[in-house]
C-alpha cells in the first residue's frame, strides 16, 4: 500500500500538475461549432420535402453525432418525459471531424407537428399539437470525442393567409 503511494506521488501526481501549468486544455474542451439550416422557420408542410439540416466540424474523426432538441422547461412534448431532450438528427463525422444531417420526416412529424398517427400508419394532421414558436436550443454531440456545439432554431409563427 505505502508503494502505491510512492508511485502516485512520484509519476501521477507531477504529471497532472505539469499538464496544469502548461496550459493543456482539458479534454471535455469544444472547439466544434453547429449551425442549423435554416436558423428561422415557421411550422408548415414544406418541412417535409425541405428539411431543417445541420452542418457542424470540430468533431473527432469517423464518429457518431446526435443532434438534439433542447426542450424548455413546461413544454410538453407527446413521448417524452419532461426534462428529456428529443433526438432530431443523427450523422456520422467525416475524417476531418465534420458532417451534416437534416431531420427525416417522421422527427418532423413527431416532434414538430406532434401529428397523430391512423391505424395504417399515416399522419393525422386533424390531431397535430404543433410546437409553440419560440427559440430552440440545438446541441450536437460526438458520440466518441464528447465534443460539443450548440445554436439556435427560430420558430415563427406561420404567415397570414391572404384573403
């Protein structure tokens, strides 16, 4: 036990304490960056055939990115728990550490119509409980390296019908 000891005070310890006083960055640290394409919406069935796509870099090479909806505080969203996030998209990274996505119909469906569905499986409309307008916090995040990023989605309302 006393040599375990030794061992750490002598190798560990002076180990951290140099990676401390030169500087080097934590590992949890993020230099990725998301951007969400568009940034500003309104809820309409255009969605469908143009998704909301990410693109983001930074990330560690060849890995696995979710991309996620931060949902407020009060929100509720049908399948999920409160205090959960909705997983949007999913991509995986290039070798330099960058991807894109865009959401697939059914997460638009799902959880930004928040449509109903009929026995053979198709969107009922008549029961949608669209997401309220509002500022959407998005994080990606890399399934291996843990990197980081987040913006913004900007849900508007939808634009008066001209009569």
């Amino acid at each position: 036990m006393k040599a375990l000891k030794i061992i750490t005070l002598t190798l560990i310890f002076p180990g951290l304490v140099l990676g401390v006083l030169w500087g080097v960055p934590a590992a949890a640290a993020s230099d990725a960056c998301l951007k969400v394409i568009p940034e500003e919406i309104f809820l309409s069935p255009a969605l469908i055939k143009k998704p909301v796509s990410f693109t983001g870099s930074g990330f560690g090479p060849n890995e696995m990115i979710s991309v996620e909806m931060i949902l407020p505080p009060g929100l509720v969203v049908k399948g999920v728990e409160e205090g959960e996030d909705v997983g949007i998209a999913v991509a995986d990274t290039d070798d330099q550490g960058n991807f894109t996505a865009a959401m697939k119909p059914m997460a638009t469906l799902n959880w930004f119509f928040q449509v109903g569905w009929t026995p053979l499986l198709k969107p009922n409309f008549k029961e949608a409980k669209p997401i309220p307008p509002g500022d959407y916090k998005i994080r990606a995040t890399g399934l291996y390296s843990d990197k980081v990023a987040y913006s913004t989605l900007t849900i508007v309302p939808p634009p008066k019908k001209k009569e």
